[in-house]
C-alpha cells in the first residue's frame, strides 16, 4: 500500500498538471480578448472615418 507521502505526491503531481493546462486556458482565452479589443479599435477608427 502506497504511502500517504507517496499519494501527496502523485496528487501534487496532477494538479500541477491541472494548473498548467488551465493557465494555457486563460492565456488562450487572454489573446482572444487582445485580439477583440483591436478589431473594435479597428472598427471604431473606420466608423469614425465616416462620420466625418
């Protein structure tokens, strides 16, 4: 029977795993929101273009 240590670890192990894949989440889901932001920057500069 493993150890309580030995469970710690394997534990420790996969949330560490855990983590690094939803931080890829938020640093994917960031990106989307930079990439928003300058297409309604863009978009905002043109329509502005014509109101004028």
């Amino acid at each position: 029977m493993p150890s309580v240590i030995a469970l710690l670890e394997v534990r420790e192990a996969r949330a560490r795993e855990d983590l690094e894949s939803w931080l890829e989440v938020l640093r994917e889901a960031e990106q989307c929101v930079q990439d928003a932001r300058e297409r309604v920057s863009a978009a905002a500069t043109r329509s502005a273009r014509w109101v004028r």
